[in-house]
C-alpha cells in the first residue's frame, strides 16, 4: 500500500500542496462566510437526518469515526452523539487548528475528539506518525465531506479511506453532483480563490460507484440531498449535492443483532436441554424394554420348568405345549438355576448403575461464568 501512495503524479502532488497552503490562510476566516455558514448547517442536517441509511456500526467496546479532510469539523460534531471516540485528518495545519478548539469549546475532551495534520495521498508532504498508529486505523465510519473534489485521483483517495475502515465498516462520502447529472448550470472555472484548488465540479453517480467498487465496497447506496445548496455565481451557483455509502467486506457489531442472540441463545439451550433428556428418557425406555422382555422370557421358562417338573399329570399337555428346546433350556436352568439367578442379578446392578452414570453425565454441563459488564457497550458521546 506505502508504494500506491508513494507513486502518486506531480500534478497530484502539487493540487495537494495549494490545498495545503490555501486552506492554510483562510482556516481563521472561511467558516465565517454566511454561504459557508448555510452549507454547514444544511451538511448537520442532512447527516442527521439520514443516521438509519448511514448506518453506523456499533461495537461493545464503541465505535470509532474517522473525519478525513475534516475542516473545522463540522461532520464530526454533527455525528458526535452517534459514536463513541472521533478522529480527524486535515492537510492544513490551521484547520487542524481550529478543529481541536472548536472540540475543546464543545467540551469534548481529546481522547473523545482530537484532529491531527497528515495527508493520505501524499504522506511525505505532511508527515504524521500517528496516522499509521492503531489511534487512527480500524474506524466503524470514515467520512469524507465536499472534500473529494479537491483531490487529483479521487478513485485512489477513496481506496485510502477504505483501507481505514474495520472490517463491516461504512465510507461516506459527500459531495456535488456533476451539472450532468444534476441539470444545473455548468459552474465556471472563475479566478475566485478556492478554484484553483479543485480537481472536479462534481461528480456523476457511476463515478462514484465503480471507485466504491475498485475499493472492494459493497452494499452502494447514492442518495441527493433533500435540498440544493446556495453558493455564490462566481463560484458555481446553485448546486446538488449528494451522500455516498459503502460496506467493508465482514460483519459489523451491532446491538439489535446482539440482543436478538441473547434472546434466542437461552431458547435454544433449552431445546438441546430438552433433546438431551429426551435422549436419556429413549435410552432408558429402550434398556427397560429389554431388561423386561428379557425377563418375562425367564419367568416364562422358570414357570415351564416348575410346570413341567412339579405335576407329572400334565405330561400330554406338556409335551404338546413345551418343545424340544424348551425341555432342554427348562432343564438347564434347572441345574443350574442358583448360577443363573446369581448372574442375573449382577446384570442387573451393572446395567442399572451404568445407565445411572450416563444419563448424570448427559445431564451434566459446565457453568460458563456470565463476566459483568460484558454487553453492555460504552454511553455514546453527549
């Protein structure tokens, strides 16, 4: 991954360096236009509003934002309710700047929301340490906020963000919508100052997507914002913009699929509980079976044998009722009836004694200590 951002061009190169420095003079002041001021607020609004269709990943440990290209951070604060811990990445230090002072005054501590100055695209130009740091790596959600257009190769920037996210994680994107898709007017590339700095006057739905797609995302979604944003003729006029989403490959956590499993857990241990003792009760069942058939067999010969030896009136009646081999088992346990008697007993206090242990072992399982604490996930961020 290091050699793909290393090889960018030198014209991406130097778009990156006149974002750096254009956004390096104007941090303190831009935020105060009042256009600015009314797309920031529409920008809140439309993150808000649209939370079920975002669908932020949650975890038990809390879920982690990453606000790249985050200004004074204005998605970040829109969203800071929904997540647990919330991290920036600007390439203008001044921004950076003014990020962190709006957090502190929001009273967000730092290890709740804190910006730092690097640049994926071009890590070398501003070098970061912490951005290869766990801190800043494994994010349930990765916002990008009318920023891609500043970037040279914004297919290669959303493979970046990408590579952000925790596996089931969520990339966002926001931006315009290129004029032919929109159908408003084309903006004009004028002198106003920021122009210099853009790489793209929006962009159309499959631009987007196939990036998404080369990123290995799944589950696209593209939706318009609910109203157009005013921004001044010279820059552009009337625009559309859009919100853009798509999964990492994996499962995320999620609180509802959570519940629902400590809900079903229970009433499938019991339906094994039930088919063990079920088990048990057939086991038992077929081991009197024939504990019993076994002896209603001997009774029948012992009660041949006491007939055939005991009234020797019967001896017609005998001789038509007991066969041959019947006179010879009758005989048998005859002479040997103490043996017999003495063996049958002992089957019959192994048998039992060994059906005993299995059913206790069946019966039997292990205690898996409940550890406090375990589901219930850290208070989202107020």
């Amino acid at each position: 991954m290091g050699d793909k951002i290393n090889s960018i061009s030198d014209e991406a190169k130097a778009l990156g360096e006149k974002n750096k420095e254009h956004f390096d003079q104007v941090a303190a002041e831009v935020f105060k236009h009042p256009w600015i001021q009314r797309l920031c607020n529409q920008i809140s609004d439309e993150l808000r509003q649209n939370l079920d269709w975002i669908g932020i990943p949650e975890r038990p440990d809390g879920s982690k934002m990453l606000d790249y290209a985050c200004g004074n951070g204005v998605a970040s604060r829109a969203l800071a309710s929904n997540v647990s811990v919330v991290r920036g990445i600007d390439i203008s230090s001044k921004m950076v700047e003014q990020y962190n002072m709006l957090a502190e005054a929001a009273g967000f501590s730092p290890e709740e929301m804190r910006a730092i100055h690097g640049d994926l695209m071009n890590p070398e130009a501003s070098p970061s340490p912490e951005i290869d740091t766990p801190e800043f790596n494994d994010f349930d959600l990765v916002v990008m906020c009318m920023a891609l257009h500043h970037v040279q190769d914004y297919a290669a920037m959303i493979q970046r963000l990408s590579d952000k996210l925790h596996p089931g994680g969520v990339l966002l994107i926001i931006d315009l919508v290129a004029s032919s898709e929109s159908g408003l007017p084309e903006a004009p590339r004028t002198k106003e100052l920021s122009n210099h700095t853009m790489s793209k006057m929006g962009f159309t739905e499959m631009e987007v997507k196939t990036a998404f797609e080369k990123a290995g995302l799944s589950d696209w979604s593209w939706r318009w914002c609910s109203e157009r944003s005013q921004v001044p003729e010279e820059i552009g006029g009337e625009q559309q913009g859009f919100l853009a989403r798509g999964l990492t490959m994996g499962m995320p956590y999620s609180k509802q699929v959570h519940a629902a499993f400590d809900q079903v857990t229970p009433l499938v241990a019991a339906g094994f509980e039930v088919l063990r003792t079920t088990k048990n009760i057939a086991v038992f069942l077929a081991f009197l079976q024939v504990f019993i058939t076994l002896i209603l067999t001997l009774t029948l010969f012992a009660i041949l044998a006491v007939v055939y030896s005991v009234n020797p009136d019967l001896e017609e009646e005998r001789r038509a009722l007991v066969t041959p081999c019947m006179q010879w088992i009758a005989s048998w346990v005859l002479e040997y009836g103490a043996l017999t008697a003495w063996i049958l007993k002992i089957l019959v206090v192994v048998g039992t004694a060994g059906l005993g242990i299995f059913i206790w072992q069946g019966s039997t399982t292990d205690v898996v200590p409940e550890v406090e604490g375990e589901d219930d996930a850290p208070e989202d961020i107020e």
